[in-house]
C-alpha cells in the first residue's frame, strides 16, 4: 500500500514528529508570488537608476522566511543577464540601532570579510566598497528594514543616502523587508521612496486565499488520513485563534499535526481549539522540547 500525498513512505512516529517540527518551505500562493515578484526584479537589466523593492507587513506574516527561501534558490548567487557567472546575494539584517559604522560592520559579516575596528569610518567605507565592486552583487537583501526607525534623524538619512549611493554604484536593487513602519522610513527621503516598489502582506481574512494557505500547510503535513481534506469550521477556527497572522496559523496547525500523529492523524477544528487553549496532547515527546 503507498504512503499518501505527503507522507514519506518508511517514517515511524518520532520521525514525523520531526518532520513536522522541521523548518521547511511551503509555497501557499502569497509566499510564492512574493518570491516570483523578487525574481523578476532581478531578472531585469541593470541599469544606472535601480528600482528596488520594499516587502512589508506585521511581524510573523513570512517575511524573513521569504528571504531564506531566495538565498535557498540562489546559494551560488543570481544569474544577472549578460554575466557569465552568478553573481552574488548580499543578504543581511539592519542593525537594530543603524548607523554607518554598525551598518558596514554587519556588511563585511555578511562577506565574510574581517572587521575592521581600528580603522576610520572612512576606511571602513571606501575598503567594503571597494570589495563590493570586485564583487558585483546582485542585489542586496536588507531584513529587518524597520530599525531605521531607531536611528537618530541623522543617522537615518545617512543610511538612506548609503542605500541610494550602493544601489546606484553597483548597479544592483534593494529588496528590503520589514513591518509597516519600514513604509514612514523609505517615505522620509522622496527621491528613495520613487524608487522603491511596494509589496504588502496583509493580514489574512476569510476569504478563499485564506483556505488555500491552510490547505497548502495541511498538504505538506505526513499524516495518514488525507482524506477529509480542509473544511470550513477548520478553516474558521484557525483563522479566530491566529489573528491573521501567517506565523501564528503555522504554529497551530503544525502543533495540531504533530499532537495527531500515532491518534488521530489528522487535524481538527477542536485539535486547533485544543493547541490555542494549551492543551497539548501527551506524545511522550514533548514538543516544547523537540522545538527548542
């Protein structure tokens, strides 16, 4: 007999469980879109005046893993048209308090470079710059982009200015992602906000993409009993208990599945009810454990 659609044939209990608990991507429609819109923008020619792209909405709707997924994709870089070679994803977060100096110490980590800590912030410039035009990013992926919220007034338009000038030296686009308060950042300088596309992920309603979300997450799930598929109590319960939140639907349906391996084997209305009350099912393998 075959193992169903998404249960790994030869897995015993524990491993499920594992699998579950294990970090992996699942293309619900709004993720996959999002990474396609991020694609194309980098698929286009480079030109001296670089539009970038702004990825935003409230903590836990996806964003960094969106990220993770890009650099998962390209681990050896992007292919930029008419290169011969990939050339590489600079991916980082802002520093929590930007400023130049903090920014480009985070810069030189991301490229592996040694610190710099004795020399000037002007040393510090010119040498990461100069290392970055040897290497001819692709694109810089910034997460986190809210921080420049925590930064001074002016230390917040030198990091503004910095991001235009590495956009425009190299080239390469800016795919930021961040809270909608990254919005009222890039809105304070006007010549950066033309430049900046605009991406939201909105909390989710009950709507049929909201479904799909939670019909793509149950798919993916190594559970036996596939065939009750996804109704519209389960769909509205997870919906009640997540607030809309991307992270948080995850979190329940996930918890529920594990809780239903070896039992039930699959998830419920009244197991999502149980997850949000706390009241996990006794596996004799405590996934408070197994998470962390």
């Amino acid at each position: 007999m075959s193992a169903p659609v998404g249960l790994p044939a030869g897995l015993d209990d524990a491993a499920r469980r594992r699998l579950i608990l294990s970090d992996r991507w699942i293309g619900y429609p709004l993720a996959a879109g999002t990474v396609a819109r991020i694609v194309e923008l980098l698929r286009r020619p480079r030109v001296s005046r670089m539009r970038s792209l702004l990825v935003h909405g409230d903590s836990g709707m996806g964003k960094t893993l969106i990220r993770l997924k890009i650099e998962r994709d390209y681990p050896a870089g992007f292919p930029v048209v008419p290169c011969e070679a990939p050339r590489p994803l600079v991916s980082l977060q802002m520093p929590a308090r930007p400023d130049e100096r903090r920014f480009f110490a985070h810069l030189l980590d991301a490229l592996g470079a040694p610190p710099r800590p004795r020399d000037t912030l002007h040393q510090v410039e010119i040498a990461t710059i100069k290392l970055l035009r040897h290497l001819r990013p692709a694109a810089f992926l910034l997460d986190e982009f809210q921080h420049l919220g925590a930064a001074s007034a002016r230390d917040a338009q030198a990091m503004l200015n910095l991001i235009k000038f590495l956009a425009n030296d190299l080239a390469a686009p800016v795919i930021g992602f961040g809270t909608d308060a990254a919005l009222h950042g890039v809105k304070t300088d006007r010549q950066l906000d033309s430049r900046f596309l605009k991406h939201p992920l909105p909390l989710w309603r009950d709507a049929p993409d909201f479904a799909d979300l939670v019909a793509s997450i149950l798919a993916a799930m190594p559970l036996r009993d596939t065939g009750a598929g996804v109704d519209r109590t389960l769909v509205r319960t997870a919906l009640q208990h997540s607030g809309g939140v991307t992270g948080e639907v995850f979190h329940l349906l996930v918890t529920a599945a594990h809780d239903a391996v070896g039992a039930a084997e699959r998830v419920t209305a009244d197991a999502v009810e149980a997850v949000a009350r706390g009241a996990w099912r006794d596996t004799g393998h405590d996934i408070r454990r197994e998470i962390a």
